[in-house]
C-alpha cells in the first residue's frame, strides 16, 4: 500500500498534469518502453494463469506427461520474460524519473533566482523551501512506483476480469459482488482515513514550529523561567498529534486486512460455488483451477490502484505548488543601458534609437524626483522623496524605524519598482539600466550579514569571483579583518558553517565589509554595517572605505549618530518625508530633529 501524505488535492489538476507531461514528454520515448515493458509484464502473470486450463484439462487429466513438461517450460519461459521486462521497467523508471525531477529541480532553482524580493517577502523560507524538498520529493516517489504502479494495476484488473468472464460468466457474478464491496469499502475508509491524515499533518506542523521555537529561545526561556508552561504547552499539541493520527493510522492500518479477508472469503465462496459447477457438468477442472486463481489476485490491483490514485492526487498537489512558484512571475527587465569597464575605470553604454553607442562616465551621481512608494499601493513609505547625491559624496540617512531608510537602498538597487517619480543614475533613468549591470556597480553591506558554507577566503571572494589571493587579503586588511582570520588556527582557509556561527557578530560583519572591498564597486552601501563593530574598529574601517571609495558615492544607514558626522550630506527621515539635510554642522547649527536626536532630547526609535 502506498504510503498517504497530508497535502491537499491540487486546484488546478489539468493545467498541472500539462507542466508535468511537458516535462515527461522531454523523455516520451523512455516512458512508452516503460509502458510496454509493464504491459508485458503483467500480461505475461495474466496469461500464465490461464495456461492453467489446457494443462490441466490436455495434458494432466488424460496423462500425457511429456507434453505437460513442455507446456510447463513453455510458460517458465513466459513468467521469465515477465520478470526480465519487471527488472527492465523497474530500473528504466528509476533513471528516467530522476533525469526528470533533476530538470524539474534545476528549472525551479532558476527560476526562483529571477523572482522579484516582494515573492521572498510574501512567503516563508520554510514555505520556498519545502518546494526543493518535500514536494520535489513526492513527485519522485509518484514517478518511481505510481507511474507503473496505475498501468500495471489498469492491466491486471483488465486482464483478470476479462479472464473471469470468460472462463464463466456465472460464477463471475460472485466476484462482481465482493469486488464492488471492495470497492465501497475502500472509499468509505480512504475518505475517513483523508481526514484524519490531514488533521495528523497540521498538528504535526503545530509541533515541528513549536518546538523549532523552543530550540532557538532557549536563553528567553531560561532568564524568564517558562520552561513549566511551556511544557504543558508541548504536552497539549503532543497529545493532539498522538489522537489525529492513531485515527489516522486505524483507519490506514485497516484497509489491506479488511481487503485480505474479504478476498479469502471471496475465494472460499468461488471455490465452493465452483466445486459444484464442476460435479454438475458445468464448468471443467482447468477452468475451475484457472479461475481461482485470478480470484486469489483480483482483489489486490483494486486496492493498489485506489491507493496509487490517492498517492499521484497528493504529488500532483505538489507539483501545483512547484509549477505555481515557477509560473510566478519574473522581475520585469526593461533596460538596455549597460555597465562597462575598462582599465579599471567604469562607463554606461547606451545605445540610441540610430543605432549608435554612447559611453557615459559612471560618476555614482543618484537622484530621486518626486518618489512615491509603498510596499502596498494605500500605504505609501515614502512621499514625494526629492534627493541627490553628487559624485563622490557621503550620504548618510537618519532616522525612526520605519521613516524609509532603508526603503531608499532598496529602490536604488531596483530592489522594488517606485509608485511615481523617477530615479536617475548619472542622467540615466534607473529603468532605462539592466538590472544585473546596476546592481553590479552597487556594493552593499546589510546589518544582517550572511555567509556561505565554505572558507573564509570563498566568502570574501564572493564579492569577485575572479580576485586573487592576494586580491582576498588586501579587501580584508582594509576591513580591518585580516588580524584576527590570522589568528584562526587555517587562517583564510578556515571553514565556516551555519551562517558562520563559529565566528562573532562583529567578525562576520568586517567579512562582509571585505566582500563589498573586493568587488572594487563605484557605489557603496552600508545598511547599519558597523553595528555589532566597537567604535576603535569602526573608525579603522571608515579611513580603509574612504581610500577605497575615493571620488565614488557612498550612502550609509547608522543608528549611531558619530558614524555619520563626516558625512558631506545628512538626510533626516520622519515618516516617509525628508524634513532635514545638510552636515553635521549645519544641523547641529539648526537645532531641529537632528540636533534632538544627537543630544538625546528624542530617541532615534
């Protein structure tokens, strides 16, 4: 019996059967040798059984011994043929449903890295993450067993009912009745065991979150003593879970012994009915043989296709979830402008409606004209935002949580496309650029700093992929991060795991500061990149950014006021606005918001 999984049927079943035959028709001529190799197979079981017949009725009852043991090879060589074409289909079906998923795997991987951040923000890690695993899963499991499972159960069912009949329509009608019992009874169950499997699979997930929860509060836990109540709270859902699913598993577990007895009781009943039939005159001994048999194996195709439908209902709805991610659409790619580079200076090319190519020089001068923008259209974040920076300068943006900081990188970097105004990038209208060419002349380093499983030197070299050893080491001596990765027993070739765990808060972020060096960027960003870094660390790194970003534009995001104040412009944000700017001179002078928040006469939250 195959294995029941908790999802739900799929919405759309035929426009996700068309996505997946798409991808089955790529290997058609694989599938239809499989299809004919189950065919035979099975035919070869049916009509082995019915060989039964003449032997026994030609060759055994009148005694002729010799041409019994010729028939008896005759169908060895049948059953042989269909175990060879059963060893065939098995191992066929393995290699080509895994050719399958791995494209289906690596089309989604793809495509997921062409979706728009607003996807990433509308749905879980845990949610995109189960599309790679558990729902890639379930189609490899339908395509290794249901596949050949439906057409080999279609046949047997086929084949042994047609057999019936013919061997005697009589006493076939006995076999209708059980087999539609079967049936009923299947249904009622399947329906019954559905609902609690479903149930089994939602508290299940109630566990799996309340317990991940647990694991990474433990500390929160500890300093306010919650370890009683929530204890009780685990004991409460583990209790539900254990009531859904021995539901569950009762209902399941009592399918097949149900079947089973039934099936015997169908065969008992057969076999007397027929044992008459034979002493009247009304049906031969080799018929009655042959018919018992098809009897013993009647019942066994109807269960195994009901579960492998329910089974193939439970992957498709997986593949719906895999096919609807992958029918998401795509960031828009409008431009045509790109980035070019040339001893190791940068310039735009653009080319005009003549034809021609022009070459503008990338100065790093961003301006935003009347922007307007919400990560939902009633609730703007930013309003009517006028501002510029000139080449070479420092910006840094100040402010509550919440005025729009942030907001601002992330439209520079076309991260979301604004609601009305326009953004130009030395003159260029920021659309007019391709995004991969924008984003490559950005550099940006974010508070919450990620690392890659690899070593030190992969993670800084992820910034350029082409740098040199020499290239990693001088990008980390101008984050200040060269002297302690000397001090790690493997140096730059020390391995780092889970996000880089085995390293503090501070060391990850100077990592990610080197990874925005070594990417040599005419722009950089900094989104509160110096927040867990000490303030003697943090001035090292400003003289090592103010060498390497000479005569380029740099924005910065800083909580901490005194990381700001040799910014040549200070924007101060309320509420989506700009209601200040200037340096930390002329505001001070003006003795508005700003000089309330460096003073402390308000707090920056």
């Amino acid at each position: 019996m195959a294995k029941y999984v908790g999802y739900k049927r799929p919405v759309h079943t035929k426009k996700t059967v068309k996505q997946l035959l798409h991808y089955m028709g790529i290997h058609k001529w694989a599938m239809m040798v499989i299809a004919i190799l189950v065919m035979i197979g099975s035919g070869a079981n049916i009509m082995g059984t019915y060989l039964l017949k003449p032997v026994i009725n030609q060759y055994l009852l009148p005694g002729d011994m010799g041409g019994f043991f010729t028939v008896l090879l005759g169908m060895g060589g049948m059953y042989l043929c269909g175990v060879l074409a059963t060893f065939a289909y098995n191992q066929l079906m393995v290699h080509t449903a895994q050719k399958m998923v791995s494209e289906i795997r690596r089309d989604l991987f793809v495509h997921t890295q062409k979706l728009p951040l607003p996807y990433f923000d509308a749905h879980t890690h845990g949610e995109l993450m189960s599309r790679f695993t558990n729902d890639v899963d379930t189609i490899t499991e339908a395509l290794n067993s249901s596949f050949t499972m439906l057409i080999q159960s279609f046949v047997m069912i086929t084949g042994t009912v047609a057999m019936l009949l013919i061997l005697s329509i009589r006493l076939s009608l006995i076999v209708v009745l059980f087999l539609a019992g079967m049936v009923l009874f299947i249904r009622f169950n399947g329906k019954r065991s559905k609902k609690h499997f479903n149930e089994q699979q939602m508290y299940l997930g109630s566990m799996n979150g309340f317990i991940e929860e647990m694991v990474d509060g433990q500390k929160v836990e500890k300093v306010f003593h919650h370890e009683a109540a929530d204890f009780e709270e685990f004991c409460k859902r583990n209790e539900a879970l254990r009531e859904a699913s021995t539901k569950a598993l009762t209902h399941a577990e009592m399918t097949v012994p149900t079947i089973v007895s039934l099936s015997y009781v169908n065969y008992a009943v057969s076999a007397c009915v027929g044992g008459l039939f034979v002493l009247g005159g009304l049906m031969d001994l080799g018929s009655l043989a042959s018919y018992l048999i098809y009897v013993r194996q009647s019942a066994m195709p109807f269960n195994q296709f009901t579960q492998q439908m329910n089974f193939l209902l439970s992957a498709l709805a997986g593949a719906e979830r895999i096919f609807d991610m992958m029918n998401a659409e795509v960031e828009n790619e409008q431009g045509s402008v790109t980035l070019k580079e040339e001893n190791g200076e940068f310039f735009w090319e653009k080319t005009e409606e003549n034809g021609e190519k022009t070459e503008v020089p990338l100065k790093g001068d961003v301006r935003f004209h009347d922007v307007t923008f919400g990560y939902t259209k009633d609730h703007p974040v930013l309003k009517n935002i006028s501002l510029y920076a000139k080449p070479g300068q420092k910006i840094a943006f100040v402010g509550s949580t919440g005025a729009g900081k942030t907001t601002i990188i992330n439209l520079i970097n076309r991260f979301y496309e604004i609601n009305s105004g326009t953004i130009t990038y030395d003159g260029i209208n920021i659309k007019e650029i391709k995004k991969e060419d924008l984003r490559r002349s950005l550099s940006m380093v974010i508070q919450d700093t990620h690392l890659f499983t690899g070593t030190i030197a992969d993670n800084i070299r992820y910034g350029r992929l082409d740098a040199t050893d020499e290239e990693v080491k001088a990008a980390a001596k101008i984050a200040n991060a060269d002297s302690f990765i000397r001090r790690l027993p493997d140096g730059y070739e020390t391995m780092l795991h889970g996000d880089g765990r085995n390293l503090s808060q501070g060391q990850r972020q100077l990592l990610a500061i080197a990874r925005a060096a070594i990417a040599r960027p005419p722009v950089l960003i900094l989104d509160e990149a110096t927040s867990s870094i000490d303030t003697r660390t943090e001035r090292l790194i400003e003289k090592g950014m103010d060498a390497l970003m000479e005569n380029r534009t740099v924005f910065v995001i800083a909580h901490r006021l005194s990381t700001v104040r040799n910014a040549q412009a200070i924007l101060v944000l309320e509420k989506g606005t700009i209601i200040e700017r200037g340096s930390h001179e002329e505001l001070l002078e003006a003795k508005g918001r700003y000089y309330q928040l460096y003073t402390g006469q308000c707090e920056m939250e």
